[in-house]
C-alpha cells in the first residue's frame, strides 16, 4: 500500500500535521493499525536516531519528529488492544539525585517509545531508594540513569550499590548515560552499558535484551 514512504518522510519532517493526516487516510484506506506504526511511524523514527547520531539532524529538530511521530501514535493507539501494543522492552528512566538536568533524559524517553520500549519516566532529582522502589513496582527490564553534572554521577553508584543489596541486580539491567559519562565510568560502577546519545540508548537496549 502507498503511503507509509510518505507517512515516514512526515515523521522525519517533523510535521505533526501532514502525520495526522497521513496516519487518518491510511486508517481511511484500511491500512492496518500495527503496519503503519511499524513502516511508517517507526520506519521514519528510526531513520530519525541514525541522523541524529551522525550530526545530520540536531536536538530541536528530533524532538519536532518525535512530537509528529506522537501525533500519529494518539491516532492509531485506541484501534489496538494493549496486549497487541508492539513493546520489544521496559525501561525505567530517571536523573540522578541532585541533579535536575531533563532535556537528554527526555530525548531518550522519547527515542526508546518511537523505537518501540515502554518506557516509565521517573523525572529528575531520583534518590537510588526511589529507583530501587519502583523497579519492585514496575519490574522493567532495563533501568536507564541520566547525569549532567560531575558530582551527581557518582549517585549513579550508589543506586547500583543499592540495587545489588535488595538482590534486585540480577532482574534489571542497568545502563547509564548523559554529558560526563564515559564508557570507563560505567565499567567502573558495574552498569551493564553506556550511551553516548539517545540514538545509541536505542540501540544498547535492544542489543541488551536480544
Ligand atoms: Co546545567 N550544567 N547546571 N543547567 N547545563 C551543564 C551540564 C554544564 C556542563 C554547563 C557548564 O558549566 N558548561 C555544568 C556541569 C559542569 C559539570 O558538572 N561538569 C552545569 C552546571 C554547573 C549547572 C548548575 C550547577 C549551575 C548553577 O546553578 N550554578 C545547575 C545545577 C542544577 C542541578 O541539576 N542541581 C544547572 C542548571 C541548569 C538549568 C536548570 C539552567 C538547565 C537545565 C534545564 C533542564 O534540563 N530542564 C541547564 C542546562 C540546559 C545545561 C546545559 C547548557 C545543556 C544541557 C542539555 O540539555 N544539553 C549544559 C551545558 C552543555 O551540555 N552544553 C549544562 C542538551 C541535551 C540533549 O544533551 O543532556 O548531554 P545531554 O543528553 C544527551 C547525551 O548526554 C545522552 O543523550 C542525550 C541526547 O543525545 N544522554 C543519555 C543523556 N542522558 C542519558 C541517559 C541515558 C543514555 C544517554 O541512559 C542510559
């Protein structure tokens, strides 16, 4: 059926309008609702993270496209029943404690639930006990922490910490990212990987839980 190519192209655009549009016609045509999630508003979105990671697409302009992307998301959500809802994972995602920087951590939420995660967002200022009481909540298969700032990061070891204390660290896999942290820093705290930018946080998740 015609129309996903384009459907893509609105995503990537950023164009909540022509999506909306776009994502109504092909509902209107009898397209189904998982087809044009996955070829066209995940097909558009994943060409979005490639961009992004190469330095062809910068932050305002993603978070246009992930907006777009939602827009079309409201309109086809309500014809599926959850359980048929694609989810290839969940993640948990917070900012450390003290520490009070979103706007990454954001990008990342939004990059992971394009790419198809279910993704809770705990927002920012995170203490490890707060980390610790909603993975017994929401029992996500990956926790992902965000730092901006070099004296917050080391929080980031202490949720660790306190996640192997309550024997929880054998359920979640724990992966960290944000502007000070390094691969050697995750090595260091024990987290099972790290993310540079949102576009590889996508990537690290799903090649952690294959
Ligand atoms: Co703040 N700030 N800030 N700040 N701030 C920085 C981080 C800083 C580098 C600026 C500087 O001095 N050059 C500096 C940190 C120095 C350091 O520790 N080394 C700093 C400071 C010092 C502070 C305050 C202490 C300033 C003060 O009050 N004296 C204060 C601290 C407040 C607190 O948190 N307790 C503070 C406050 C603020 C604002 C509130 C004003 C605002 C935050 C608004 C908000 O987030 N809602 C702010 C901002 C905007 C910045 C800068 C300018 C931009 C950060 C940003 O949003 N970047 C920043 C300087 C800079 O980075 N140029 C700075 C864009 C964003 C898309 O990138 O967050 O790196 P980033 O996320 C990337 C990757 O890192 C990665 O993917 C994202 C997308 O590709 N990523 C992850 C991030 N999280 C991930 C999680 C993952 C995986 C990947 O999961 C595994």
């Amino acid at each position: 059926m015609a129309g996903f190519e384009e459907l893509s192209k609105g995503v990537i655009g950023g164009n909540q309008a022509k999506v909306k549009e776009l994502t109504q016609r092909l509902i209107d045509e009898g397209a189904e609702p998982l087809e044009i999630i996955n070829q066209g508003l995940i097909a558009g979105m994943s060409i979005v993270g490639a961009r992004f990671k190469n330095g062809e697409m910068f932050v305002p302009e993603v978070l246009m496209s992930a907006k777009a992307m939602g827009s079309g998301l409201e309109i086809v959500k309500p014809m599926i029943a959850d359980a048929d809802m694609p989810s290839i994972g969940k993640v948990l995602l917070g900012t450390v404690k003290g520490d009070l920087h979103d706007i990454g951590k954001n990008l990342v939420g939004m990059m992971l639930e394009s790419g198809g995660f279910t993704v809770i967002n705990l927002g920012i200022d995170i203490a490890p006990e707060q980390f610790v009481a909603a993975i017994k909540e929401h029992n996500p298969d990956i926790l992902a922490m965000s730092a901006l700032l070099t004296t917050t990061m080391l929080h980031m070891k202490d949720t660790i910490e306190l996640l192997k204390e309550e024997g929880l660290n054998d359920k979640v896999q724990v992966i960290v990212g944000g502007a000070p942290i390094s691969q050697d820093f995750a090595d260091e705290v024990g987290a099972a990987g790290f993310a540079p930018d949102a576009a590889s946080a996508v990537e690290l998740c799903k090649r952690l839980l294959n």
